[in-house]
C-alpha cells in the first residue's frame, strides 16, 4: 500500500500497517516489507555490526518483516517474534523513522 506523508491521517495508516506487518511504502523515504525466508536484505548503509546482527538473525530466526529508511533497513522482525531495532544513526530523517519503527512494531 502507498500512502502519502507521514502526517496526520496518513500516520495513523502508517502505524496500523507496522502494527499488523503489511507491506507499505511513504511517497516520501519510508518503507516497510514482508521478507521471503531464507532471504537476507539489502544491508544499505549499515555498519558492520548491524550488518553481522542482521546476518546472524537471518541465519538463526529468519527475517520476516523489514523497515527501511531509504535503502538501509532500520528495523527487522525475526521469525520468532523478536524485533531487531538498528541503534546507529544516520540522518535525521532516518532518525524519525526509527523513532516511528520503534514505537510501532
């Protein structure tokens, strides 16, 4: 589903899809996916730790559901349920997203 801003009736939209892990995109930088298991995402401009987190929970748990900002995932979801919220920053843009991803996943 595409939605507009991440403003008002928008964000309620927004939030809802993160609650229930549905496939979303902002028109702005903002998207959220389902992962096929067995898949790694695309790392973007993830550190090496993040990237090392993210690799390992894939191996692990698998990877079901993905946030990203921009190219670079800000957010995961393992197959058992665990959310893997990335603790680097980037932008501040990015940094609103992951306030968003953290408080709705």
């Amino acid at each position: 589903m595409l939605i507009g801003s991440l403003h008002g009736k928008q964000s309620w939209v927004l939030r809802d899809a993160l609650k229930n892990r549905q496939d979303v995109r902002t028109s702005g930088a903002m998207r959220a996916q389902s992962n096929r298991p067995g898949c790694i995402p695309n790392t973007g401009r993830l550190s090496d730790a993040e990237v090392i987190a993210l690799r390992d929970d894939s191996d692990a748990h698998g990877i079901t559901y993905v946030v990203y900002s921009y190219a670079t995932p800000i957010a995961w979801v393992r197959g058992d349920g665990e959310v893997h919220l990335v603790a680097q920053r980037f932008s501040p843009t990015t940094s609103k997203h992951q306030s968003i991803a953290a408080c709705y996943l």
